[in-house]
C-alpha cells in the first residue's frame, strides 16, 4: 500500500463528508453511498484527484447557494439550473457556454437562476467580476466616467485592445475576458442582443427619465470559486435576478460609485441646505421607487427588500423543518434601505461558512 499525501487525505476527508450529506438529501440508500465513497477514494489514490457526477454537481451547486451566507435569496436554492461545462477546453468553448447560459438566464426578463460549471482542471478564469458591467473610464483629472468600481478592471481591457464602441458614456457594457492568470487573455464583445437592460423612469416624476439612467437586467457573478466537496471549481460563473435596493440604495447611490442622491434631489427640489430635511433619504427612496417600477414595466424580474426579507423568513422555516442550521451574516442580509422595516435587522445570525460553498479569489489581472 503506497502512503497518501496529507492533500490527498484531505481532500478524501472532505468528498465523504459532501457525498454522505449530498447522498442523504437525495435520499440515496447507505450502500450505494459507501460504494461511491469507495469509488471515490481508489480513485484519489490513483490519480489525486476524483470527477463529481453531473448529480453530484447539481446538488453540490445548489447546496452551495444554500450555504451563502450573504445571501438574502436562499429561498430559491432548489431552483438553481447547473450547466455542466467541464468539457471546454479553449477560450471559444468558454465564451460560447457563458453566452448559452447569459441568453438562458435572461429568458426575455422573466429570469431564471442559473451556474455554468467549468472544469476544475484548468487553470482558465473568467476575469470579470460580473459578466455584465459597466465601464470606469479614468479621467486625465482623476474623475470616472461610468462605474468606477470598474475602473481597474476597464484599464486592463484597454491594456489588452478593447475601446467602447461609440465615445466614452456612463454605461458602456465591458467584454467578456478570459485566459489564464498570467498569459494574455481573449476578449469577446458581448452580442448586444444578449444584453438586456433597464431604462429608469419614476412612476410619478415624467422628468427623471432625461437623466438617462439605466440599469442591466442580469446580476451574474463570474469571478467567485465554487468548493464541493474538496474541489475547487474556479470558473463557475452564476447568475440570481436583482434586489432593488441593490441598485437603487447602492450602485447609483453609494459616494464611491453612481454618487447619484444629488441629482435625484436637485430634479426633486429638496431643500439640500441641511441634512435635517433628510433629503438624502428622501432622494433614495425615490431612487428604489424608480428601480423597482421601471423593471416591472419592462417585465424585468426584480424584487424589493421587504419581500425578499419575508421570503428569507420562509427560507429558514423551511431549513428548520428539514434539521438543518441556518447560517448568515447579519451585516449582508439586512437591506441598505430602511433595514429596521424588516425580520432579518431585530435577531443575529450563525456566520459559520459551509461547504459546498462560493468563495472569493484573487483577480487573475493581480498576477499579469
Ligand atoms: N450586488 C451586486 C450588484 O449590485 C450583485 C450581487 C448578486 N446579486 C443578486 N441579486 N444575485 O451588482
């Protein structure tokens, strides 16, 4: 018998405990669980390694989301679609797949939660922080035309050829970029089609539309790993739909972003001379109500934080029921507007991270 690396123990440790907890929710007798925890380790044995069943996959993903704990949408974790991409190789089967899977998750507005799972033997990354973001187009003064959180990501864009398509705007959509940490990456422009996205109008104020504000449809995270069981898939982009207050109280509103409460206010004539008119807050509110009714009018899934606060209510419900804990970070699940209006702001939570799990990795650009 040869002796096992420590790694190689490791790993053997974490896929039985992934597979005995996967097994059991799906209901598979303990025979078949042993023999597949058998299978598992002759298998780290022989190559260092062992490949998730497309089962296993799907439910190691969907746990996953369960086990996010800033997360407020949990409650829809069983309705997450897995794409098995493990079978790309080039950049090409990268891009088509992240395409394939933009196109399904929007779904003409109506949108559907999905991942896209790449192999986790490659070294390829997607390099966007979200599939859709706008550019951060740095100033010779200093000042960011567009979203500045982009700004070094739209800096390594041009470094490596791409240019927005007319003069610089507010919301110019950024290209898909992948490659390996290191080497050059390929760039691909994102077909416009495939590009959904929100013009912003007030359901009362006609004017608030000449301020030009737009939104996209699909938050779609593409730069976190995905752990199941021991192995760590760092391409495994995916995709939830929007909470309002998630453009509306921060995107548009935050100072080191859209820094747009100004504005909203001048075009509301609040009185800006003193902070006691709470013409900030005022100015957010008008800003979320935008959001929230300018997605229903385009038939854009959205949803607002009183709901979804309800909704992760039943969500831990729900885990009670079926004997599990629940786990969250309280500074993440409350809503950045009126937070005390909800369940979530009056308890704590248990921030203990599980596995599965989505965790965050160092920008491949870093190492370039
Ligand atoms: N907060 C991020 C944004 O505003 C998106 C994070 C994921 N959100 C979601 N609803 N799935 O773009």
């Amino acid at each position: 018998m040869t002796t096992q690396s420590t790694a190689e123990q490791e790993l053997a440790h974490k896929a039985e405990s992934f597979i005995r907890q996967c097994y059991e929710e799906l209901a598979i007798d303990g025979q078949a669980t042993d023999r597949r925890i058998a299978e598992i380790r002759a298998h780290i044995r022989q190559t260092g390694t062992y490949r998730h069943t497309e089962d296993e996959l799907k439910h190691g993903a969907r746990m996953a989301w369960r086990n996010s704990n800033r997360c407020i949408g949990r409650l829809f974790w069983q309705s997450l679609t897995v794409f098995d991409a493990r079978e790309a190789r080039s950049a090409d089967d990268y891009a088509e797949a992240v395409f394939r899977h933009l196109a399904y998750a929007t779904n003409g507005g109506k949108i559907r939660p999905a991942i896209t799972v790449f192999s986790p033997e490659r070294r390829m990354r997607i390099w966007n922080h979200q599939l859709i973001r706008y550019a951060g187009h740095e100033q010779l003064d200093g000042t960011i035309i567009g979203d500045p959180h982009s700004a070094a990501f739209t800096r390594i864009c041009k470094q490596y050829g791409w240019r927005p398509q007319q003069a610089q705007s507010f919301f110019d959509v950024l290209p898909l970029v992948i490659g390996e940490a290191g080497s050059a990456p390929r760039l691909f422009s994102i077909p416009s089609e495939l590009v959904l996205e929100v013009p912003l109008t007030h359901p009362e104020e006609d004017r608030f539309a000449e301020m030009g504000l737009r939104w996209y449809a699909v938050p779609f995270i593409s730069d976190m790993a995905l752990t199941i069981g021991g192995i760590r898939y760092s391409a495994a982009p995916f995709n939830g739909w929007y909470m309002g207050t998630e453009i509306g109280a921060r995107n548009l509103a935050d100072v080191q972003r859209y820094n747009l409460l100004r504005p909203v206010a001048e075009l509301f004539g609040l009185d800006m001379s003193t902070n006691t008119s709470l013409w900030k807050d005022r100015a957010l509110v008008e800003l979320n109500a935008a959001v929230l009714h300018s997605y229903k009018a385009a038939g854009v899934s959205i949803v607002d934080h009183h709901t979804a606060a309800e909704q992760f209510a039943t969500f831990e419900k729900q885990e009670r029921q079926a004997g599990r804990g629940i786990t969250g970070r309280w500074s993440w699940l409350i809503p950045p507007m009126s937070p005390s209006t909800t369940g979530v702001w009056h308890r704590g939570f248990d921030n203990t991270e599980h596995d599965p799990n989505f965790v965050h990795q160092r920008p491949p650009y870093d190492h370039a």
